[in-house]
C-alpha cells in the first residue's frame, strides 16, 4: 500500500535525527547553506558502496541553455557497459507501489518521491527480474550494468534483469 510507504519516508528523517543516528556527513556537491535540501540530505544515512564513488568521478554538467544534462564517463565505468554488476543504495520506486520492478537505485535516503536524491551520478535507474519490496534500509542489487544518455531526465545509469541480493 503507498501510504506506508510515503509516511515511512516523511516519518525517517525525523527518526534519524531524534535517534541520535550517526551517519557520514562529508561535504557533498551542491551542499548549500543549513536548511538547503542538500545540507538535511547530507544529515541522512548512505550508502559506503565503493561503487558509487566509481560513478562520481563521471563528471556531470548542465547546459543551461538547452536544459540538458550531459556526463564523462571514464574509462573504467565504460568498460562496464553490457557487464553484470552491482550497488548497495536505497530504493526510490518510480511505479509508485510497495513491490516495485522499476526503481532508481540512490547513494542517498530518498525523501521525497518527486525529487532524485542527488546529482545524476548518485543514481542508478533499475528494471527488476521479479517485484522487489520497498522499504527504507540499504539493499544490495545486482543486474546487467547500461550506460544510458537521458540528459533530459538526467539518467545515464541503468541496471537491467536486476535482482536483490541481500
């Protein structure tokens, strides 16, 4: 049902803060001053997956003109393309219900079914083999590994015939 999965989403920032959860809080790209989107993003768990740093050093851009996003990708996310591979991030249903197939894989706890997570580096889109359910902890996802150019929508990772494994 959708419901709980909305109210778990506005409901975890507050949690996280009154439990006195210890995350990473490293200076992220875009980080804003207190009260930005960015720097309460910043308060919240994320992924340590290795695999996310890989895809940052892909240099994003924006073309303000066009509207558009464009990546570099290096040598060694190129190398992927077509390859089995794997991320632990969180979960962001894109179908909007509690079994989801097709997800964005986020380095960042989504907080908002409307926004991204994070620049498009951050975020890997997933078609999934089976329904997988949603909740709000890190899951490890595994499938073959696309480069994508969607600069429009700022997509340029996706990861198809993808399966949870853990």
């Amino acid at each position: 049902m959708m419901i709980r999965g909305l109210r778990a989403l506005v409901i975890l920032p507050l949690a996280v803060a009154t439990m006195g959860f210890q995350v990473q809080t490293e200076t992220l790209p875009g980080n804003g001053q207190p009260g930005s989107e960015r720097f309460a993003q910043s308060k919240l768990p994320r992924s340590d997956d290795p695999f996310w740093s890989d895809l940052a050093a892909c240099k994003v851009s924006y073309d303000n003109k066009t509207g558009l996003y464009a990546i570099s990708l290096t040598a060694k996310i190129k190398a992927l393309n077509g390859k089995v591979a794997k991320a632990k991030g969180f979960i962001l249903p894109v179908d909007g219900i509690d079994e989801t197939k097709h997800f964005l894989l986020t380095l960042h706890t989504p907080v908002c079914f409307y926004c991204p997570p994070g620049e498009p580096n951050e975020v890997i889109e997933v078609v999934a083999k089976r329904p997988i359910p949603w909740n709000d902890a890190l899951v490890t996802i595994k499938g073959r590994f696309e480069l994508v150019n969607d600069g429009e929508a700022g997509l340029f990772f996706r990861m198809i015939d993808a399966e949870k494994i853990n």
